[in-house]
C-alpha cells in the first residue's frame, strides 16, 4: 500500500462513525424523511438534471449521503470508497433511507478493476475528493474507462483557489499559503478535529493532500477524451471552509463575510465521454 494512502485511509477510517454521528451529515433526517437530499446534491439540482433510470457510481463516496440522495432521484447507484469503515456507515444509511446502492471497497485508482468499464452513464464526484489524489490525470483515466460513450462526468469541489488559503489570521486577511498546482509531493497536515460538530477526539490527525489546479483538472479531462460541456464557479462552498471569515448563508452554504467576490468558493464541472 503507498504510504499516502496508509495514512490517509487511517485518519478516514476514523473520521467515519464520527461523521455519522454528527448531525452534520443528518442520518436521522434521512431516515425520517424519504424525500430529504443532501446539501450538496440539492444544491446542483438544475445543473444535474433528470437523472431517473440512470446507472451512476459515485466515487469516493465516503459514508454515503450523496450516493444515497442520488438514488433517491431514481438513479442506479454504486459506491465507490477505501475506507471500509465509511463504508459500514453508508450500508447503514442506505437501510435507513430505504434505498438499495451497490457499495465497493477500493481506492480510487484501482476502480477500474472492481467495477465494469463503460458500464455507467453518470460519474459522481461530490465535494472534498480530488485534494487526496496525487494524480489527477490518472484520476481522469479512471473516470473515462468507467463511463460508457455519451455517458457524463459531474463534480461538484472546493476551488482549487480556496485550497491555497491559509488558516484564518488575527487581522482577517485572506492569504495564499499553499500550493494552486499539482505538486509531486504532498502538503502534510497535522489538524486536530474535523469539519463537522462532533464530540470525538481523533488520534490519527495527519493526512496527505495535493492540490490540482482548474486547468490541470480541465485539461485532464479533455486529455481522456471527454467533451467539457459546464463549467460553474461559485462563491459559495458547503462548508465553514475558513472559520470565523464565513457566513451561513442558507442551504447548507457558507460564504466569506468580507467581499465574498474576491475569492471563487467552489465549482460545477460536467463533461461527456467522446463515442
């Protein structure tokens, strides 16, 4: 196993239940109400169209709640994750939603040899995925052998931009402390918690990220012959992204109080597999 995946799937392993247990992620919610969707689908819902008798897999699906809204929406959906931990989480999900997902243990670049290749008319990408690649353009690869011709790549990300920012300063300035390109090597993080109201005290609190900027993650995706067809940025991301600067502004949504329109939040990106 590489190194960056070991340490990584380590502090995911334990991330999972703790993210089920926070109300952030509303398991309860889902469970009470057959019509809930997550945040983060019911945000691109016009972009996202009809997508009823489609088969989709979401990658990198974590514990779940976006592959289970898009079943929700009348897809057929697998998902995809290394984290056997999140994945347990997402079964449980599932049963409570009452909705049936095909869940598949594997790490991103191995899908292609656990799932059928041109099998799937959607390839799902949800928010916090790409920055624990350290390819993108292999991740491009993977996506094109998955999606059958005609079939369509959707992301929804943090902006490459926002991933540059450094923790929140005294005076409120807004300053670019890492890397906006892919690098070789990773940026090593050592934080403490976790992006969500939870009680738990994680112990493995390192992780490993790489950053991909907007036109190398294009120009992948152009390169694996696939047909970019949108392209949104927003100024707004589904999480308090730099605590303390952001402002809850509705829909799970939080925005930089201080002229938000300085910085891109976040995009949607939608290309089509070439036949």
């Amino acid at each position: 196993m590489d190194e960056y995946r070991r340490i990584n799937q380590a502090n995911w392993d334990e991330r999972a239940p703790a993210h089920a247990g926070s109300p952030d992620y509303a398991f309860e919610r889902f469970a009470a109400d057959p019509g809930f969707l997550s945040d983060v689908v019911r945000f691109d819902l016009p972009r996202l169209g009809d997508i009823a008798g489609l088969r989709g897999v979401h990658l990198q699906c974590h514990i779940g709640t976006d592959t289970v809204s898009l079943a929700r929406l009348g897809a057929t959906m697998t998902g995809l994750d290394f984290s056997g931990p999140a994945l347990v989480e997402a079964r449980r999900l599932a049963a409570l939603a009452g909705v049936d997902v095909d869940w598949v243990e594997a790490e991103l670049y191995d899908a292609p040899k656990v799932l059928p290749n041109g099998a799937f008319d959607l390839v799902y990408t949800g928010v916090g995925a790409l920055c624990w690649l350290p390819d993108i353009g292999r991740w491009a690869q993977v996506v094109a052998s998955l999606l059958r011709p005609g079939g369509r790549l959707f992301i929804r990300e943090g902006h490459p931009m926002l991933w540059t920012l450094a923790d929140p300063r005294p005076d409120g300035v807004v300053a670019v402390e890492y890397p906006y390109f892919e690098r070789a090597g990773p940026t090593r993080f050592d934080a403490p918690g976790t992006y969500v109201a939870t009680e738990v005290d994680l112990v493995e609190t390192v992780t490993w990220e790489w950053n991909h900027g907007l036109g190398e993650i294009v120009g992948a995706v152009l390169a694996a012959g696939m047909r970019l067809t949108m392209l949104d940025e927003h100024d707004s991301v589904p999480w308090a992204a730099l605590p303390g600067q952001m402002a809850d502004v509705g829909g799970g949504e939080w925005q930089l109080i201080d002229r938000p329109g300085r910085l891109p939040h976040s995009y949607t990106l939608q290309a089509i597999r070439e036949g």
